[in-house]
C-alpha cells in the first residue's frame, strides 16, 4: 500500500470499480476480481498496521472501501451478491480496521458509468480504481477511458482486452492506422484476422505492442502496452492507464519478478524503438536476466537523454518526461545514474549522491563537463545526420 506509507496517516479512502465483475468465482471456486479485491485489502490493511505495531505506533490505520461490482446479466449479479456476501460476514472479525461499501449495478458497463461517476464524486474519493476485463475490445472505448481519466488526479485503470478484438475493431473503424503498423511487417489485416500463427511472432508483439500504445495514448498520461504472458501466444493485453509518474513507476515495480506480463522492444528508455533486425531488441519478461540489458541500455540512454535538454534536469522532470517510454525498474534507473560515468547527481544543497536509494525527485542530473568520447560522437552524430 504505497499510498499508506505515512506513518500519522490515520484513515486511507478508496473507490474500487469492477466494470466487468462476473459471479465472484469460477465454476473451479477460484476467486474472480470482486473477491480477489476484497481479500488483498484485507492482507493490505493488516499488513501496514502489523507493520505500524512493529515499529511502536499506536495509531491504527483505518481503510474505507467503496466497491462497485457491475454486471450487465442479472443471474450473475445475484450468483455475486451469495459470494461476496459470505465473506463480508466474517470481514469484520478477518480485518477490523477495513471498512466496505458494496454497492451492485446490474447493466453494461456504458448504461452504468454514468451513475458509478455520481457516486464517486459525491463520496469525495479521491483515489479511484477500475478494473475494465471484457470479453473484447469495443465494450468501452476511448472517449469513456478517458473521461474517466478526469475523475481524480490519482485515478487508475487496469484495462484487460483481446488484441484479435483490437484488430477486428480497428479494421472497422481505424483502417489507416492498422494498416500502417503492420506494413513493415508485411502482415495484412485480413493475415491478422485469420492467420493464428501470428499470435505467437515475437515480430508481431512487437508491432502490437507499439499498436495498442498508439491507440490509448490519448486517454491517459502514462500508458503500459504490456501483454499477457500466455504459452498458446500473445492474445491479451493489459494496459495500465495513469495520470501521474508515481503510479506508472510503482507499477513497473510490481511486474519486475511476478512473471505475469512481457514487453517486446528495448528495455532502456524508449521502449517502441523496436527494431526487429536488431538483436538487442530482445523479449523482456521483467526478469532478472532482462533486467541486466535494461542497465546496459539506461547507461547509454540516459546521457543522451539528459543532452536534449541542456546539461542539467530536475529528477522529479526527468521521471515525467520518461516514464510513459520505459518498462525498466526504478532502482535500475537509480543505478545507471550513480554508476553512469557521464552523471553526477546533486541534490538541493549542493552534495552528491553516491546511492541510488537515497536519489530524490529534488535531486538535479548533470552531465559532467569532460564528456566521453562515445558521448561526444554520439552528439556530433545528431547534429550531422
């Protein structure tokens, strides 16, 4: 619970949204995203008071909930209401200091936005999550995505979709751009439509990849195009939509070790610079072994970066400009700072940092005066080509 982290905080506020929220479980009993909700606020909340006691705090920190579970079909919204019932029976006893609001709609997701937005605004909640897993692609579109984007300024969207639906929909309503992405590869749309050996091309999750960023690029200020790791092929994607840095950073953060995501293209600073002649350009899994081709590529990338805007920059500007184009960990971005023979960090005082831990967004990145050679042809070469 990143949002938790003060230690005098005394009451956390929240409005979860299941667009899409089915019966609960599935016919194997395994829990569905309304359960999986409720219980991981339960671990959360536990979690940090546990952690408050165990440094001497006597302040407990309370979270209050409101859950929205819309269903458009009214069988499962009441096959719903048994389940999550049940366990809000024993949530009282499970997790004392976790306040919930369950609140059900029951119709597509399009008919209900707008009361799910009533009811968030009037609740003054200030940060809001909503997890949108359709069955395809056209169930909620760009323009509702992006309002809901202007809820709050912490608003957060997990968006779970089928890329063969992106495609279908896009070949309808976006026929330019579809076919622009994939004339490099020399794929034609109908090739997408019937050819399942795509799915599977690390080629084509490259240029999907770069395809689904370019299509919900307007909706939100950081995107992250990344797709479902599947042994039958690349077919779903999920897209975290933010509004500001911190969200997209931690985000990145989380996928580092949890092997549920890949990323096709560079795994420095521009992610889309994908270039499948070149063999750098490698599947990253946000595993460890990726993670040493990140530090490679930041070492270069963040020098150059740097470059285009003079010779110094803000962390806390750097983090803004860069965070919509990276998949990298933050601490592998902290460590091609110090580590960078091109950088110095200063912070506001005027010391240097020699940990990448301690780097604050008040912190300043300057390139050193003597500059390597590498740099140094490497500018020469932008100014001439």
């Amino acid at each position: 619970m990143v949002k938790c982290a003060r230690p005098i905080q005394p009451k956390f506020r929240l409005a979860v949204v299941d667009g899409f929220s089915g019966g609960g479980r599935y016919i194997c009993n395994t829990p569905g995203s309304p359960i999986i909700f409720i219980e991981e606020l339960q671990r959360a909340a536990n979690a940090v008071n546990a952690r408050r006691a165990d440094q001497g705090l006597n302040s407990v920190l309370e979270i209050e909930c409101l859950l929205i579970l819309n269903d458009a079909k009214t069988d499962v919204t009441n096959l719903l209401k048994s389940h999550v019932e049940a366990i809000l029976l024993n949530s009282k006893e499970a997790c004392p200091s976790l306040n919930l609001n369950v609140i059900y709609l029951n119709d597509i997701f399009a008919s209900s936005y707008p009361e799910i937005r009533n009811l968030i605004l009037k609740g003054r909640y200030k940060s809001v999550i909503f997890n949108l897993d359709q069955c395809g692609y056209a169930a909620v579109d760009n323009l509702t995505l992006s309002e809901i984007m202007k809820t709050t300024p912490s608003t957060e969207i997990f968006h779970t979709f089928s890329i063969q639906s992106l495609m279908t929909f896009l070949s309808r309503t976006d026929p330019n751009l579809l076919e622009a992405q994939v004339r490099t590869l020399g794929i034609s749309s109908a090739d997408l439509r019937n050819n399942d050996d795509i799915m599977s091309n690390n080629m084509f999750l490259g240029m999907a990849e770069r395809l689904v960023f370019n299509s919900f690029k307007i909706t939100a200020r950081f995107v992250s195009p990344f797709s479902i790791r599947n042994p039958d092929g690349w077919r779903y994607w999920l897209i975290h939509l933010a509004n500001n840095y911190r969200a997209r950073q931690v985000y990145n953060d989380v996928l580092h070790g949890n092997g549920t995501q890949a990323h096709f293209g560079r795994s420095g600073l521009n992610m889309l610079s994908y270039d499948p002649s070149n063999e750098q350009d490698l599947l990253y899994l946000f595993e460890d072994e990726n993670r040493r081709y990140a530090q490679e590529q930041l070492i270069n990338d963040i020098p150059q970066f740097i470059s285009n805007f003079g010779n110094a920059m803000r962390v806390s500007d750097f983090y803004e400009a860069t965070y919509n184009i990276t998949p990298a960990h933050k601490d592998d971005i902290h460590s091609a700072m110090i580590e960078n023979s091109e950088l110095e960090i200063h912070t506001q005082d005027g010391g240097r940092r020699r940990k990448g831990n301690t780097i604050n967004i008040r912190d300043t990145i300057k390139l050193k005066p003597q500059r390597s050679l590498f740099h140094f042809s490497a500018s020469l070469h932008k100014i001439v080509r």
